[in-house]
C-alpha cells in the first residue's frame, strides 16, 4: 500500500510541471534558477489576462479584496493564507497537515503572464494540546526544541524532503491553476 501511495503521489508530482523549485534560499525558476517564471499566452492582451488571473482571485477566495492588492491591468499580489495547503507524514507515519502563509505576485504584458518567486511568510505544522506550532524555514531554523526547523542544512543539501516536494507540489498546481484560468482551459462547461 506504500509503495502504490507512493508512485501515485510521485505520478502527480510529476505530471504538474514543475514552475518552481525550493532551494535553502528560498523558490526559484525550476527551469533556469531565476526569482520569477513566464508563461507565454499567444493572441492575448495583457488587460485581457489580467482580467482572467482576477477572476480566478474573485472566484477562490471568500474574501478577494482582502487577499489582492493590484495595479490594473499590470500586477496583481496574491497574499494568500491556505490552512492545510497540503499534509505530509510525520511521526509514527501519522499525516500532519502545513498551513501556509504566502505572496505570489502576478504580472501581465500582452501574450505573457509573469509570476514571482513566492514569498513564504510562513510555513508551520500546527501544535497540538502540548506541544507548539513546528515553523519551517527555508535555511537556518533554530532547531526543532525551539519549535523552528529548516527544510534545507547550511550546504545547501534537503534535511526535509516531504515537506519539499509537498510545498513545491502545492505551488505549482496553484500557478497552474491560474495559468489554465487565463488561458481559458479551466472547466467551466456547465
């Protein structure tokens, strides 16, 4: 049963393409390293995406005005709080669930959507009757007595590998998510 959980979760993993990737310094470029990504979206305007990413905005979150600060017609700032983003297995094999706190801005010029490296403003495993909230950083946390650890050791090398590919998996479906609403391949065939 692991191993089936296991590749189906590597299968959707893979099949997300992967716009960004987590290094100790924070989210980058997966395809060439660099603090932003660009989709190309031929034969539109950038009003026309903004007005796609917008509506995306409106129709996710309860609140959208709250969560969206925007430049019309050229930017939009996502700042996003998503209890239980996704859930990765701790101790004793039991799934724990990641709230987590970011920015993602979105910019727009005719026929290309920019999105920023997301900014993590917090990343934490909620605490339970005794125990605190587990914070996690990219590099340099205080240790885990402390109630803060980091996903990636001084030289750069992964110390948390599920929480990785958990926050990697989170933000690449959530940019795909917008790019398939601007492109208009969303499902809306009601």
């Amino acid at each position: 049963m692991k191993v089936l959980v296991s590749v189906i979760f590597s299968l959707i993993t893979i099949s997300i393409n992967a716009q960004f990737k987590a290094t100790g310094t924070g989210l980058v470029s997966a395809s060439d390293n660099k603090d932003y990504y660009v989709v190309e979206i031929q034969n539109q305007s950038a009003s026309e995406l903004y007005n796609s990413v917008n509506s995306f905005v409106v129709s996710s979150f309860k609140n959208p005005d709250a969560v969206a600060n925007r430049i019309e017609g050229e930017m939009i700032n996502i700042h996003g709080s998503y209890p239980n983003a996704f859930y990765v297995k701790k101790a004793l094999g039991l799934s724990s669930p990641v709230n987590l706190d970011m920015n993602l801005i979105v910019r727009f010029k005719d026929g290309r959507i920019r999105f920023d490296a997301p900014i993590i403003n917090r990343m934490y495993i909620p605490g339970t009757l005794n125990a605190k909230d587990m914070d996690y950083v990219f590099s340099g946390g205080m240790g885990k007595f402390v109630g803060e650890t980091s996903l990636f050791d001084k030289k750069g090398k992964p110390k948390d590998k599920k929480m990785i590919e958990g926050l990697e998996t989170f933000i690449n479906a959530l940019v795909n998510s917008i790019v398939d609403t601007a492109k208009g391949s969303s499902d809306d065939n009601w």
